[in-house]
C-alpha cells in the first residue's frame, strides 16, 4: 500500500497543473470568454462557479480518503464496530458530492444564459 502522503502530494499537483493549463483543458471555463463589456452579474456568477468547483474537488478528494480510511479501519485495524459510523459519514459526503455536482450544472447553464442575454 502506498504512502497516502504521496497520493495527496500527486493529487495536488495534477490539480495544480490542471488550474495552469490553457483553456483548451477545460472548454467550460467561461471566464476566459468574459468581455469588458461583461455584466457584474456574470462576472459575479463566474466567480461563484469557479468556487463551486472548487468546493466539488475537494468533496471528490474527502470521499476517496473516506474510502481509504474505512479501509483501513475495517480490513487493517479490524475495527469493524466503527464501519457503520464510517458508512454514514462517506453517505453524507456522497451526498454532497452528487449535490454540489447538480448545483455546478444549474449554475453553468446560468453562466451561459447570463452569457448570452
């Protein structure tokens, strides 16, 4: 098994790379298309989105080391009276998860009609 210490630093930096390329990378990034015409609202909203999605790849990041972590305590430690509190801590981070997910997209189509009109 790996040094979890390891996997973070990885995880940081791909997350890091991926905020420095170039918009290509991510075509949905509507704040490179922002004009000085923009209205405060899109800039606005923009500034939201791009704190949702920052805010959903740390919920993906908590619900793997959820994952890791009941692993350990169920397989290594053998603490199996604590996977159920385990369990319903990873369903509610799941559930955030699948919602801020529903929340990015609502706001994306926002962004683009803020875009538009």
């Amino acid at each position: 098994m790996s040094d979890p210490r390891n996997d973070a630093h990885d995880k940081k930096v791909t997350h890091e790379k991926k905020k420095h390329e170039p918009a290509a990378a991510e075509p949905a990034v509507l704040s490179e298309v922002i004009t000085p015409a923009s209205s405060p609202a899109l800039e606005g909203s923009l500034a939201v989105l791009a704190k949702l999605k920052d805010l959903e790849f740390h919920s993906r990041a908590n619900l793997q080391r959820l994952a890791e972590v009941g692993l350990t305590v169920e397989d290594e430690l053998k603490q199996k009276e604590l996977a159920p509190l385990l369990s319903k801590v990873y369903s509610a981070q799941n559930l955030v998860q699948t919602t801020l997910t529903e929340l990015i997209e609502a706001y994306k189509a926002e962004c683009d009609r803020l875009l538009q009109g």
